[in-house]
C-alpha cells in the first residue's frame, strides 16, 4: 500500500493540473472538477493496491474522473444543458462535429491546461487567494503544503481556496482562455501570480528559512509550462529567463553562517550554470518574439549581465544602467531608482550615484546617514569595477 500510496502521490503531482483542466472544460466549474479529481484519486487508492498500478496511471484517473463528471451532471438533471453549451463552443471554435460529451473529455486540447492557469490567477480573485488556487490546482500542492510554505494557518489557507472557488462560480467566470484585447490584462494577473510564489521561495518573507526550494522550484516548472502553451509572448518567456537566472545564485546567496552574501561578493562557482544557461536561452525566445521589452524581460536582461560575467568585476554596468533606464520608464519606483543609482555608481562613480540616491532614499525611508552607508560602501567599489577590460569574454564561467 506504501509503494502505491507514493506511486500515486507522484503521478497526482503531474497530471493533476492537466486533469481537472480537461474536467473542468465540460463542467465549466473549477471547484467541482477539483472534486471529481479527487474522487478519482481515492478511487485509484482503493483499486491501485489489488488490481495494479496501470500503465497509464493519468489516463486511468482522467477516464475515472469522466465517468464520474457524466454520472454527476446526468445524475443532477442538467446533462442535456451542459452537453448545449458545449455544443455553442463547438460552434464558436468554428466546428461542427455532433458533440460528445465523453470525447470532448478524452480529447487532448493543450488548452485546457491554459484555461485552468488564467481561471486560477483570475483579476476577479485578491491577490493571495489567486497564489493559494494556483498552488492548489497548477502545482497539485496539498492545503497543509501550501500553509507550511507560506508559514500561515492551514484553515486561512483552505478558505481562501474555498471562498475563491465560490467567488468564480458565484460570478460565471467562464472557463476559456481570454480574447486578445484582454490577454495582456490577464496575462499580467498570471505573471504577477507565478512571480510572487517565486520571490517567496527566493527571499521568504517570514519564517527562519531565507530560501524555500519548494516554491521555487514550482514557480519555475509553471513558468516553463506557460512559455510552451505561449510561446509568442514576450514577457512570459522574460519571467522564465528572470527566474531561471535569479534561481541559479541560490547555493551562493548563504554563507556557512546562514547570513545572506550580496551577489557582488557570491562565489559564482556556486551558480547553477545549467539554470544559467536555460535563463539565457529563455531571454534569447524572449528577443525573437519581436514584441516591445517588458519589465521582466528588462529585469531578466539586467540579470543577464551578471550571469554574463566571469566575476564582479567583469560586469558590464554601462549596459545595466541603459537597462534600468528603460525599467525606470515602465515602472517607475523608488526601488528602481535606487538600484539604478547602484549601478551608475558602479559605471561612473560614487559621485554621480549618490546625487541621485538621496530622493529615492527619502521615498524608502532611509535618508538617514546609517541607513545609506551600505550604498556608499557598494559604490566605493566602483574604482575597480567601473567598465569592463577591453577583450574580456562575456560567457559565463563554469
């Protein structure tokens, strides 16, 4: 039973956000497929021991889940309503095939899975109730997973799934992907979703943990599946180079002491050079979309410029500060104003960075003398590392 139990947990990892997607697609309501997943689940509990672990374990649990959508909706008298409005939607895809109801589940439509990711990240949902849906049915992660993360009660985590659930049925939010005049709306939603559980993961906001894997490597396994079910949109590949690069430093971040080590002073030996190289290539489909550059896309080619160096020194921050120009143009903030005055300290010297530091201190409350000496400490540095040496390679050392 232990085999089959762990068995069983690993293929509800991968095909959960898949099968309540295909689910969902007919019974136009997340929170019912989630629960006829689940059935399923604990049909595949009680069978798996006696009869086998199938050989397709998710086409198993999909066909389980099917047959028991059917029987529900027949069994709830609105069979013939739901089979009509999957009948408009075949019309309004422009096909014209009788529709089937059973097939329409056993069909494999890549979009489903997009579906569920902008119906979980909906703008309709507070912020904290889109990560904690999101987490539960794109990353299969359990109620007691997703509170020990985010260091919160399990009960506060398991209402804002429960509330969020009843926000979209009670609303009708449809299960469809967005029309194009909405997506770059929507698309935000998402993006600001997988980009928070990702910076909870990289630099935990409570707790004694400075680093939580397990949301990293989450946030990084849906961001690369959105790249693939998008793959013309710019910004989504620039989150994925964002993250894949900023993940990279994570050995290097901690000292033996535990204490954080600022990325001048990594020892990037330490970097994760395969997350390196993937980060890059990420940029690089980023550029060939040929779409205008979006924050994440600039934050990740900032990134870029580190991974880029064979050491600190090599960094080319005249090119940091022309990236942090345009950032500072999409979203203007004082924490890009400051990390802009950093690198033109770092490129033309402390002089030239601490006349514009002094606003943006003001705004983050950190005006003061004490407050600012780690700033004047990092643009002390910039005598040694003002510009690269002429002829220094830019690819990354391993």
């Amino acid at each position: 039973m232990g085999d089959v139990r762990r068995t069983l947990d690993g293929v509800w990892r991968i095909e959960s956000a898949r099968l309540i997607a295909g689910i969902a697609r007919v019974v136009r309501d997340v929170g019912l497929a989630e629960d006829l997943a689940q059935e399923a689940f604990v049909a595949a509990l009680e069978q798996w021991p006696e009869s086998g672990v199938p050989d397709n374990p998710g086409a198993w649990l999909m066909a389980t889940a099917k047959h028991r959508a059917i029987d529900r909706l027949r069994r709830a008298g609105v069979h013939e309503r739901k089979t009509q409005e999957l009948a408009r939607e075949v019309q309004r895809r422009g096909e014209y095939a009788n529709p089937d109801l059973a097939a329409a589940i056993d069909d494999p439509f890549d979009d489903d899975l997009l579906r569920l990711i902008f119906t979980a990240c909906h703008p309709l949902l507070s912020t904290d109730a889109r990560v904690a849906l999101t987490l539960r049915l794109l990353g299969g992660l359990t109620t007691t997973e997703i509170a020990r993360a985010y260091l919160v009660a399990e009960a506060t985590v398991a209402q804002r799934i429960v509330r969020a659930k009843r926000t979209l049925s009670a609303a009708r939010v449809p299960f469809e992907i967005p029309e194009r005049q909405e997506l770059a709306g929507r698309l935000a939603s998402v993006l600001e979703v997988l980009y928070l559980v990702f910076n909870e993961g990289y630099a935990a906001t409570a707790g004694e943990r400075w680093l939580r894997p397990e949301l990293l490597e989450e946030a990084l396994r849906l961001g690369r599946i959105l790249a693939e079910l998008l793959p013309a949109e710019a910004e989504v590949h620039g989150l994925v180079a964002l993250m894949e690069l900023q993940a990279s430093r994570a050995r290097a971040r901690l000292g033996p002491g535990g204490a954080p080590v600022l990325l001048l002073d990594q020892d990037r030996s330490r970097w994760d050079w395969m997350l390196v190289e993937r980060g890059l290539a990420a940029l690089e489909r980023a550029y060939q979309t040929g779409n205008a550059l979006g924050p994440y896309t600039l934050q990740a080619a900032i990134a870029a410029c580190h991974a880029r160096a064979h050491a600190a020194e090599d960094t080319d921050w005249e090119r940091i500060v022309a990236l942090y120009d345009g950032l500072a143009q999409l979203m203007p903030s004082p924490v890009v104003e400051l990390n802009r005055a950093v690198a033109i300290g770092m490129a033309c010297g402390p002089a030239a960075a601490l006349e514009l530091v002094a606003p943006s201190a003001r705004s983050l409350r950190c005006a003061s003398t004490t407050s600012c000496r780690p700033f004047a400490a990092i643009c002390s540095r910039s005598s040694a590392a003002r510009r690269k040496p002429a002829g220094s390679s830019s690819a990354p050392r391993r």
